[in-house]
C-alpha cells in the first residue's frame, strides 16, 4: 500500500499516536507523519503510508497556515495551556478603571504595532519546553530536571508571511499565522505578549493547512475508519 491521508487530529493526541491508530487499523507497519502538532492542537496532519513516507520531508517543509488563540496577561512555563501559569502583575481588565500601577490592557492597535515586528519574519528561540537537541538531551528533558536555561533556547531565523488579528476582547487573542517550516506558534505567542509587556500563551491551535493542502480536505479518524 502506498498512499498519503489527510488527517483532522483531534486535541489530546500525540502524532504518533495517530501514526500508532494508522498502524493499527491498517495492520501496516511503514507509516509516518509530516509536521508534528502539539497534544492540545487539532487540525491538518499528513500521514503516509508504505513507500509514501518517502514524501514526508518534502511535505514537512512546506508553509503552514494555523488559527490560534492566546490568553494575555499571563505567562505559561511551556507557553501553553498545558504549562504552569503565571498571572503577570499589573495586568488590568479591559474596561476596569485602572489603580495606580496597573497597566491597561493592550488595544487593538497595540497588538497591530507588535505584530508589525513580526511580519516578514524574526530571529525565533524555540520554547525551552521543546524536542530541540542541548548536547544530545532533548531540551524538555533539561527543563523537567531543572536545568535548561533561557540561553539554552536554539535561535532560528523563520518566516511570517501573514498574521492577521481574528478577533480580540481582552484578554483573549484570536489571530491567523502563515509561517514556513519550523515556525513555533507556542514560541510566537509568547514574544508577542512579551512585545505587549503583558504576558502571552496559547490556548488553542489548529493548523489549516499545509502548502496547497487544507484541513477541509481532512477526515477525522473515526470516520476513517468506520465500518
């Protein structure tokens, strides 16, 4: 069997373990996936099967489109939701009259400025809490143990072609990103609200598509696997 599918990955599945539900029902070892997600997000994987996976790295490289939502005013160890959060001090409520100290929350054409800074593309740190190689340990290895460091975090130049603001009513932040390979929206996030000097993680991310590829054209598992 040789053949590529598009996947809808549900939130609170690894990759792999679509590449292990695949491998399952199919009863075929040679599977694998182009463009790993995160547990929390959803959206377009590519799965390949039998002498397909030899397309894989070549679909992994091409840009990506995903929709986010991030949580501002606060800030997350692994920055997302699954992370330990941290409120960030003098974050005040859209609307709230402000007390003396208190920071009021970023407008909208606040975060357009910031987002200006990103647009085209910047030089990236990948989260500490990430599969990145420190002297042969993965680096979310190091950071469980206590012993990654903010310097630790690999810098990569990556692209931006499109961040767009979908809607915003503080202190969530819905937004369009079309990044090339090896993008971190986890990382973005987080440099946004650091930008906004009011904190940032994401909460939600769904990966729309992949170079001419859509999420539209997806199944989810269990309608492909219905009998």
């Amino acid at each position: 069997m040789e053949k590529l599918i598009f996947i809808d990955k549900p939130a609170g599945m690894t990759s792999h373990d679509v590449v292990d539900r695949v491998r399952k029902e199919l009863r075929i070892r040679q599977v694998g996936h182009a463009g790993t997600l995160d547990p929390f997000a959803t959206g377009l994987l590519i799965i390949g099967i039998g002498d397909a996976t030899k397309r894989l790295g070549e679909l992994s490289g091409l840009p990506k489109t995903y929709e986010a939502t991030a949580t501002l005013g606060a800030t997350s160890t692994t920055f997302d939701l699954e992370g330990e959060i941290t409120e960030m001090v003098g974050a005040s409520l859209a609307g709230a009259q402000n007390r003396a100290g208190t920071r009021p929350a970023p407008t909208r054409n606040d975060i357009e400025e910031v987002f200006n800074r990103f647009r085209g593309g910047y030089a990236q740190k990948a989260p500490i809490y990430s599969a990145k190689k420190i002297g042969g340990k993965k680096l979310y290895e190091l950071a469980r143990k206590g012993e990654a460091r903010e310097e630790d975090r690999p810098t990569k130049n990556v692209t931006i072609t499109e961040l767009e603001i979908i809607s915003y009513e503080w202190p969530t932040l819905a937004f369009r990103v079309s990044c090339g390979s090896g993008t971190y929206i986890r990382s973005l996030a987080d440099d946004i609200g650091r930008e906004l000097g009011c904190g940032a993680y994401l909460t939600a991310l769904r990966r729309t598509s992949i170079g001419d590829i859509s999420v539209q054209d997806a199944v989810t598992l269990d309608n492909l696997f219905r009998a």
